[in-house]
C-alpha cells in the first residue's frame, strides 16, 4: 500500500534553517507529481510546494518563495523540502502528498492522496 513518511522536523529558530524528507514507497514514484502542505494550529491545511515527477516544474506558495526549495530523488524515492530563513509564521504540521493522476491543480488539497502522518516545525527564539 502507499506510504508517505514525513521526517526532519524540529525547533529552529528565526532566520535558521531545516530540510524535510518524504520517504514514499508503494506506488511508481517516479511517475507521479509530489507536494509539501502544511497545517497551522487553529488554521486550513494549505499548500506550500509541488515539484513535477520529473522535477522539470516546481511552484511554490508566494510566503514561502524565495527561501523554500522542493527537490526529489527518484532512485531514493524521496522527496525534500530545504526550508531557510525560517519565519515564526513557518510554524505548522508539514505534509507530504502525492498528486492524483490528471490532477487539474497542483495546490488544491482535494487534488492530492496518500498524505502522511506529518513532521512538526516550530520556529521560535
């Protein structure tokens, strides 16, 4: 069956930095589109990166741009999320997910399956 284990989370502080791994295994992974979500307390799950199956295409949430990277390893099958400079406001449930065939959105949530069981980040001095 298809597993999404999230890892990599933990306390950093403002302007630091972590990176998240996704390790999936069940399904062709290197066939399908991966995504990072996230969740706040109290707040929707929303999206923050999606990353094509062949990492030809990349999008990313406009708070987190220009300091988040996705990236993938097909051969692992793994995808990662560099996380830098690193805000409170960054503070969430982190998810990966992996995007439904003929998905017509890459940032809907109703347009990803198989979430994990999520890594913690919590930014704070």
């Amino acid at each position: 069956q298809v597993q999404l284990v999230e890892s990599g989370g933990g306390l950093a502080q403002p302007g630091g930095s972590l990176r998240l791994s996704c390790a999936a295994s069940g399904f062709t992974f290197s066939h399908h589109d991966m995504a990072w979500f996230r969740q706040a307390p109290g707040r929707e799950r929303e999206f923050v990166a999606h990353i094509s199956w062949d990492w030809d295409t990349t999008h990313y949430a406009d708070s987190v741009k220009g300091r988040f990277t996705i990236s993938r390893n097909n051969s692992e099958t793994t995808v990662f999320l560099q996380m830098d400079k690193l805000k409170p406001e960054d503070t969430a449930l982190y998810y990966c997910g992996k995007r439904k065939d003929f998905a017509p959105t890459f940032n809907a949530i109703r347009d990803y399956e198989y979430w994990g069981q999520g890594t913690q980040v919590t930014v704070s001095s």
